[in-house]
C-alpha cells in the first residue's frame, strides 16, 4: 500500500503491479480500500456484497497485474449509505449486520 495525492481535490486509487506484487495506491484509506475492491472484481472475479451474499473464491495464486489502472472519483464528497438506507434497507437488518 502506498499514498498518493489526490486529483485536484477528488479521491483517486490505483492498482499497479512491481515485481510480481499487487501494488494498491490512494489518498486516503478509503481509497485505498476501494482500490483493494477494484482488484478482486475485476482481476480475481471476486465480490462482496452487502446483502446478496459474497463471493470470494480467490484463484490459488493471485493475478498479476499489467499497467496501472487509475480511477479517480467523480464526486467532490463521498458518503456511506444515502438517506434512504436507514429506512428501507437497514430496517430489516440484525445487530451481526
């Protein structure tokens, strides 16, 4: 993991490989995160999912990676959830949850 600055104020990530290592990047942890996110979606064929189940059968050995993918967000702010979640969505939710 490394960090790098953000794009003119907005939160970017990028994958990358060195050596035969999966290299992950971002402004913040966040980022970062979403970076991590990023490569098991698209290179390992992962996903994680609030409610319809995860899928993370990860290959035996990881994929490596060419280039480097860059995204930076489109927003200026970013938020978990949005304001209707906490009524229709985590209403039906447990303590696990």
């Amino acid at each position: 993991m490394e960090t790098i600055p953000s794009d003119n104020g907005r939160d970017v990530f990028e994958v990358a490989g060195r050596d035969g290592r999966v290299v992950l990047r971002g402004n913040n942890a966040v980022s970062i995160a979403s970076a991590l996110n990023w490569y098991l979606e698209k290179d390992c064929h992962c996903d994680l999912s609030w409610g319809c189940g995860d899928q993370l059968r990860l290959p035996a050995k990881l994929p490596p990676v060419s280039g480097t993918a860059r995204r930076v967000s489109p927003c200026q702010y970013r938020y978990a959830y949005n304001f209707c979640t906490y009524g229709y969505t985590m209403l039906w939710w447990r303590w696990p949850q």
